[in-house]
C-alpha cells in the first residue's frame, strides 16, 4: 500500500504521516529528512563536487531515524541552517533525480507512508491514497516557534514566517517537480485542526 502526503513547510506532514504509518504498522518515509541529510553533506564542499558526492550519498531509515552514509543524522539536519539551505539544494536536478530513484525503489519494496513536496505529483503519482495537507503560513510559523523554543533553541517568530514564505515560494515557482496540489489529491487544511484530527480525518478515507 502507498499513501502519498505533500504540503509547504510546517503544515504537520511528518507528525501526521509518521502516526499514520504506526498505526497501520508500515514503513514512514520523510523525504524533506532525505533532502536535509544531502544538504548538510553538501553544504561545506565546492559545488563542483556537489553532482559526484550526491552520486556516492547512501540515505536510508532505521527505526524512523535517518542515516547518511551509515551514520544516525536524525538530529544534526534539523538546525536552522540545514532549514535555510535545503530549499536551495533540493532545487538542483541531479539531486531530485538522486532522492526520488531512492525514494521510488523503497515505496517499490515496502508498504510506506510518504510525504515531502512532490510525492503525488512525481514519486508516487499512482499511490493508492493522494493528500495535500496544508495550513496558513501564520500558522505553521507559530508551530515552528513552539516546537524550537521547547527544544530550548532561540526562536524569532518574524524570522521563521519569512523564512516560510520564502521556501513556499521556491518551493511552488523551481521547475524541478513543483510543489503543487494533484488532480486527485484529497486536500486537509490543518490550520484549525490539532495533529491527531488531521490523523484521524486521512485514516477515516484510508478505512
């Protein structure tokens, strides 16, 4: 079974699709994680060498943690800085083809649950089950602010909503697999719903 989940940045795909996946005990992927863990092998080489570092890149999931070239990366990618810098680099071609070959072989295997950006449109366009969760940028910048300020990490609101704009922004206009809202995709504004109602309102089509 495939179910396919895309949305902007901070609309609660990977808590929704990761809770889903354990109550139907399948395999949760989260390919922004996928595009985190490139970004930060990427971010300190020559761009030069971006295309043959990204050709011998191993990303796999353990336990729901990821692993970048046999090491457990599942924290270091969620800085501010991987945030800011992964838009850019999941914009590059050779990238996108690099991830979505990984991502297509794993869902070709497995049972999964799958979210990123282009999973309806690109990855998994023939999934069995198609949503787009979304919420307002205002709303996705607060719950980011929470989620920094209870790890104990400085969070300037102003900041972060820029910084949503901005991504959802690249994010709709690369030419590389845009982010978009699929013909069949079923669309959930999470804007007013708490995590476990968006769960329960994409189990209750699952059912």
């Amino acid at each position: 079974m495939q179910i396919a989940i895309d949305g902007p940045a901070g609309s609660g795909k990977s808590t929704v699709a990761k809770k889903i996946a354990e109550k139907l005990n399948i395999i949760y992927i989260d390919t922004g994680a996928m595009y985190r863990a490139i970004t930060l092998k990427l971010k300190d080489i020559d761009k030069k060498f971006y295309e043959e570092a990204c050709n011998n890149t191993n990303i796999e999931f353990i336990n729901n943690k990821i692993f970048l070239d046999g090491k457990d990366v599942s924290s270091q990618i969620r800085s501010e800085e991987i945030s800011k810098l992964t838009s850019d680099i999941s914009k590059i071609d050779f990238v996108r083809k690099k991830l979505v070959s990984i991502q297509k072989e794993i869902a070709d295997k497995n049972s999964v649950v799958m979210e990123g950006r282009d999973i309806t449109t690109v990855v998994l366009p023939d999934a069995d089950y198609k949503f787009y969760l979304n919420a307002s940028p205002e709303i996705r910048a607060k719950r980011r602010t929470l989620q920094l300020k209870e790890k104990g990490l400085n969070a300037d609101y102003k900041e972060i909503i820029r910084d949503i704009k901005k991504r959802d922004n690249n994010d709709i206009k690369r030419e590389n697999s845009p982010l978009k809202v699929a013909d069949d995709a079923i669309v959930i504004d999470s804007s007013n719903l708490t995590a476990e109602e968006s769960i329960e309102k994409i189990l209750s089509y699952i059912r």
